[in-house]
C-alpha cells in the first residue's frame, strides 16, 4: 500500500528557551531612576594589577659567618617593623618620628611659630617631625655628640649636651625662651638594668634642669624615661612645676621596651 503524504508542510516545532540564556539588557529609561544600573567590580581592598609584589611580606634573615646571632635578630626586627619600613617611605630618618607625631596628636605640645629645642636629636626625626610643625616662622635647634645630616628648618649643634657650655650654646642659638623641650636622649646601655634605669633618669633630670632654665612660661616638657621605681623625684619637680603631668607609651614604642614617655605642659615659669 502506498503511503499517504500531506501536501501541507507540518507545523515547526517550537524551540524550547535555554535555561541558561543571557538576560535582556536592562532600559535604562524603565528604571525607576533612569539611571545606568552600577557596575560590577572587584572587591575593596583587592590588589590591582601589578600591587601583588606590594603585599608586606616577612623578611627571613640568613646568619651570616661574621655576624653575631644577636644582631642577626635586630636585623630581622629592623626589616620587618612596619614603622621602619612606613619612615623610609614617608622621608623620615628613623621610626622614632612616630612617636613624637603621636604624643602631638594627643598633647597637642607643638604648633605653628614655636621655639623647640630637641636633647639628643639624633639621627634626625624628631627635628624632621618639629620643623614640620612650626613652619618658617618657628625655630627648632637640636643637640646631639653624634654627628649627622642637615635637617630643613632645624640648627644642629655637635655637641655632648652634658657639657658644661652645651646649655648656654644651646640659648645663643634659640635667641630667647623656648616653648617646648623634647628629650629622646638614652645613654648607652649596660645590660644591667638597675644601672641602665639610673643612667636614664640622670639624663631626664639633666634635661629638666635646661627645661626649667629656658622654658617661657606656659611651656611644654616632653622626656622619655624607663620603668623602673626610681622617677619619683623626677615626677615630684615636675609636678611642682608644671601644671599638668601625664605619662603615655605611644603604639611606634616597641611593645617589649620599657621606655615610655612623661609629658608635662603649662610651666610655672621660674620662681
């Protein structure tokens, strides 16, 4: 039998729509704002391209044959403080500028147009961080037996602020009373920390006794010294004059140190 043939063509079949299909762009003038819908991006935070080799990664320090283990570890320290590696990029001379902009931001001890004088300056960071502060109308002079480059704003003497002629270099250079007095100054240390603590505390006493010579009325102390008991008569003058007393340890100060720093403001004036 012959088979019977449609002379009309069937119907095509419908194509089923794909699961996955694009979805249609969105009209912009049938938003609710007629604006363009954000776009999609990276993460906040997320390294661009070519920051991959920016990451703060630990440094590993290898002992070498001439060096001691102990400075093998101050190495390794050094590479890996983030406050070191933050001076260097910044154009500070040492970590410890970090210090004095922290107890600034608290005490508010420096300003615009001051006289600062800066006890055992050396290498410069502090005098960086002071100079910056009180602009071209101030005045910033240093002292320190250490010598070092020239820094923008500030006089540097060269000289051991424990001679006897270093004070009144130190007024010549000022040319009149000084608002504030900094003292990063710390003798070399012995190991014994009874003896290292007394040597630190003779050199605190030593800078409050310049301070109060050459302080104008209202002025600001700042000193670092170490825990250790044998501050109270240090506190006691400080006290007596100066209004107000305060001891802080900023967060650039190692945490394993024991240095902290006494911060006193508004001087008596002398009596």
């Amino acid at each position: 039998m012959e088979r019977r043939t449609s002379s009309s063509k069937s119907p095509p079949k419908r194509q089923k729509k794909r699961q996955n299909a694009r979805p249609k762009k969105t009209n912009i003038a049938t938003t609710a704002l007629g604006e363009e819908p954000e776009k999609r991006s990276r993460k906040k935070g997320a390294p661009q391209k070519g920051e991959a080799g920016n990451r703060e990664l630990n440094v590993h320090v290898k002992t070498a044959k001439r060096r001691e283990y102990g400075s093998t570890l101050w190495l390794k320290r050094q590479l890996n403080d983030p406050y070191v590696r933050k001076a260097k990029a910044e154009g500070y001379r040492s970590r410890a500028a970090y210090k004095l902009i922290e107890l600034d931001e608290k005490f508010s001890v420096l300003r615009a147009g001051a006289r600062i004088v800066d006890l055992g300056c050396a290498p410069g960071g502090w005098c960086q961080v002071a100079a910056k502060k009180v602009g071209g109308k101030g005045k910033v002079v240093g002292i320190d037996y250490l010598s070092m480059p020239e820094v923008m704003g500030a006089d540097v003497l060269e000289m051991d602020f424990l001679d006897e002629a270093a004070p009144d270099k130190l007024k010549d250079m000022l040319g009149g009373e000084a608002d504030v007095v900094l003292s990063d100054m710390a003798a070399p240390t012995t190991g014994h920390k009874s003896t290292d603590h007394l040597r630190i505390i003779a050199l605190a006493e030593a800078a409050l006794d310049f301070a109060e010579d050459v302080l104008a009325p209202g002025g600001a102390f700042v000193c670092k010294v170490f825990a250790g008991g044998a501050e109270g008569e240090l506190l006691t003058r400080l006290k007596q004059n100066f209004e107000t007393v305060k001891h802080a340890k900023p967060k650039a100060s190692r945490s394993d140190s024991a240095e902290k720093y006494v911060v006193a403001t508004g001087f008596r004036g002398r009596g």
